[in-house]
C-alpha cells in the first residue's frame, strides 16, 4: 500500500520538477541573453560614438574611367595643366579620434591645355579627414626616386586624395578653391566622383585612383595623343 502511494506520488512530483527546472533554465537564458544584448548594444554604440561618416559604409569602386565622363571632367575643369611637381608639404588639425590632414603642393606648369597660359606656379591643396595616428605627420614612403612623396593614409574607407612625388610630371584638372588663388582637383575628397590627378609616365598617362575603359587606355598609352584628344574637347591650339 505505501508502496503504490510512494510510487504514485512520485509519478506526480516528477513532471512538477521538470517544469520547474524547464522554466528555471529558460528564465535564465532569458536573463543571460537580455544581459548580452545590452552589452553587445552598448559596445556597438560604444565603436560608432566617434565614426565619422565615411566610414559608415564601405563604398564600392566607381566603374573604369571611359571618353564620356573623361570629357565630363574636360567640361568641368577650370584649368587643365602639365608640369613638374616643384615642391610638396603636408599639414594636419588633430581633433580626437579624427585629424584633418592637407597636402600642399607646388607645380610648375610645362604647359596650360585650358585656363590661362600665364602661369607661372600653381598652387594646389587637398585635405582628407582620417581616424588620428601617431605617425600621421611623418612623410609616407620616405625619399622616393630622388624626391619626396606625401600622400594621406588613413584607417578605413576615406575620400580619395591625390598622390605626389617631387620631380614627377602630371596632369592635372583643376577647380579654383573659393576665396583664395589655389586650386584643388576634380573629385578630390568625393567617394563618388573620379580624381583629376594622372601621373605621366614613359608608357603613357596613368591614374593612381581609376582603371580606364579599352578606348580610352588606347587614347592614354601615348601624352602627345591624350593631349589632342583634350584639346580637340577644349578648341586648345596643338
């Protein structure tokens, strides 16, 4: 007789522990989980506090550079120049976590292919916004081929800035900067539009920033046949 009640109350208190210990462990879980998202919500919160917003999203890169929006750049620029970078320098503004880096540079124009043809120097500024590093102020790459070179580095995606070596000949499109008698390049610090900034080498015109399409590297793989092209846009003199 005790035996059947034992085992009778046994089969009732048996299902009552399982639920309780079902429940125990889901409240819990409940109560680790709530306890991990609020740190996960706090950490990502945390990262982002200071993110600038060009890093929010990591854009992908413009498709090749073809005739139609080379002639674009041709249209829009204010003064198309060949030359000789003369002397380059870079400064920056730290404010932390970011730094705001500026290139200035000094060319020696060899030839005007639209804009005035009286000058004599052209002075160009670019600047880029980056995360703040210790070595941000140094020089990047050192002596390079016989002349310094400066170019902004950053951590992350960041708007495209031109690349410049003492000595080296380019071609450069150009916009005036507001205010002032320098001038800054097509694109620069624009994710979304294409560098004004080619470097002349003994294969041609290159570009540090784009790929060109198949008809318009056939035009870049010669300068003087580049440079016919720009002027058959602009009206120039050959």
């Amino acid at each position: 007789m005790n035996g059947s009640r034992q085992s009778h109350v046994d089969r009732r208190i048996r299902p009552l522990e399982i639920r309780h210990l079902v429940f125990g462990s889901v409240k819990r879980f409940q109560h680790i989980s709530h306890g991990a998202s609020l740190w996960v919500v706090f950490i990502v919160a945390f990262l982002c506090a200071g993110l600038p917003v060009e890093g929010e999203a990591v854009r992908p890169p413009l498709p090749p550079l073809n005739s139609e929006n080379f002639n674009r750049m041709i249209r829009d620029a204010e003064v198309i120049a060949i030359g000789t970078v003369a002397s380059l320098s870079s400064s920056k503004i730290v404010q932390p976590p970011l730094e705001t880096v500026t290139i200035h540079v000094t060319m020696k124009p060899e030839r005007i292919l639209k804009g005035s043809g009286a000058m004599e120097s052209l002075e160009i500024e670019e600047s880029c916004r980056q995360f703040s590093r210790e070595d941000a102020g140094r020089t990047p790459g050192g002596d390079q081929a016989g002349g310094k070179s400066v170019t902004a580095h950053t951590a992350g995606p960041a708007p495209q800035v031109g690349r410049y070596r003492e000595g080296a000949r380019m071609l450069l499109f150009l916009k005036a900067i507001q205010g002032s008698a320098k001038f800054h390049p097509l694109g620069s610090g624009d994710h979304d539009a294409y560098l004004g900034v080619f470097q002349i080498t003994s294969d041609g015109i290159r570009s540090d920033s784009h790929r060109f399409d198949e008809v318009l590297a056939r035009k870049t793989r010669s300068e003087q046949g580049l440079i016919d092209f720009i002027l058959s846009v602009t009206g120039g003199k050959k």
